[in-house]
C-alpha cells in the first residue's frame, strides 16, 4: 500500500521542526539575553530580529550586525539630509543639515570601518568608543536645530539606539 503524499509531508515537517527547533531556540535567546543587557532592549531585539544572520549569531557577530544597521542607516540618512538641504529655504536649517551632513559622514567613513575592524579582530574597546562617538555625533546633528525638532528627527533617534546599541553589544565582550 502506498503511503499518502500529505502524510509524508506532515512526517517530513515534523522531522525538519524537530531538527530545526532547538537551532532557533538558542538563537532567539542569544538574542533576547544580549537585548536585556543593552538601553534599548526592545528595539535591539526588533532589529537583531529581522536580520536572518542573527539566528546563526554569537555575541560578535550580533555586534557587527548592530554596525552593520548603525552603517545602512547612516548612508540612507545621508541621502535623506542632501534632499531635504537643496530644499531648505530658512538658513539655520541649511546650516544646521550641513552640519548632520558631516556627522553622518564621519559616522559612516570614520567610525564604522574600525569598528567592524574591532569587532573583527577581538579589540572590543575600540568599538565601544567608535560607537559612542557616533551616538554623540546624532545628538549633536539633533541639537542643531535649537531645541526644535528636526526634518530628521527620526532617523536621528534610530541612528543613536542602534550606535547605543552597538555600543553596548561591544561592552559585553570586554
């Protein structure tokens, strides 16, 4: 007697769950054990969540994902702040995006390179530094517009948790 296609399939579902499970399981609390010790858990979790690399990751490699949003962002903020620059009509602003112009800048050929060389290479204080300077960086582009809120607010307040992060995942590893 035959045995039925779908009861193969569910055995075969079984069988791949069971295997798989316990790979994910640990991941998942890779992940959540190293969200609870950085300042913005919820956040950290959200973002080491929706990158497949985490769910095969140690604490290094979380880091360097973190760097890697830290990065991505920074570029997209860029483009972001060039836009919204050309079509600035008061002064301060135009100065003031000029200046996050620059921030992000830094941020993305001076303070993410070494920072992944850091992780990389096990000289974790280095990436905590970097990635603190980058969060500085972000508060000082946001303060630039006296008090008010900016056009990039948000993409400020996404920049400084994930350095923050970042940061904090480098911490672990001292």
């Amino acid at each position: 007697m035959k045995t039925p296609v779908l009861f193969k399939l569910l055995s075969f579902s079984q069988i791949l769950l069971i295997t798989v499970l316990p790979f994910a399981s640990a991941s998942t609390d890779l992940v959540n054990y190293t969200c609870r010790k950085t300042p913005y858990t919820v956040f950290c979790a959200a973002a080491l969540g929706l990158d497949p690399r985490s769910s095969t990751a140690d604490t290094k490699t979380l880091g360097l994902i973190m760097v890697d949003k830290v990065e991505a962002h920074a570029k997209s903020t860029l483009t972001k702040i060039k836009y919204l620059r050309g079509k600035a009509a008061h002064p301060r602003t135009k100065q003031a995006l000029t200046s996050c112009e620059q921030s992000y800048g830094f941020i993305v050929s001076a303070m993410v390179p070494p920072s992944k060389e850091s992780l990389t290479k096990g000289d974790y204080k280095f990436a905590v530094e970097y990635m603190n300077a980058a969060v500085n960086d972000v508060q000082e582009c946001e303060a630039g517009f006296s008090g008010s809120k900016s056009p990039i607010s948000d993409s400020n307040d996404y920049e400084h948790k994930a350095a923050a992060v970042a940061s904090a995942i480098a911490g672990l590893l001292l």
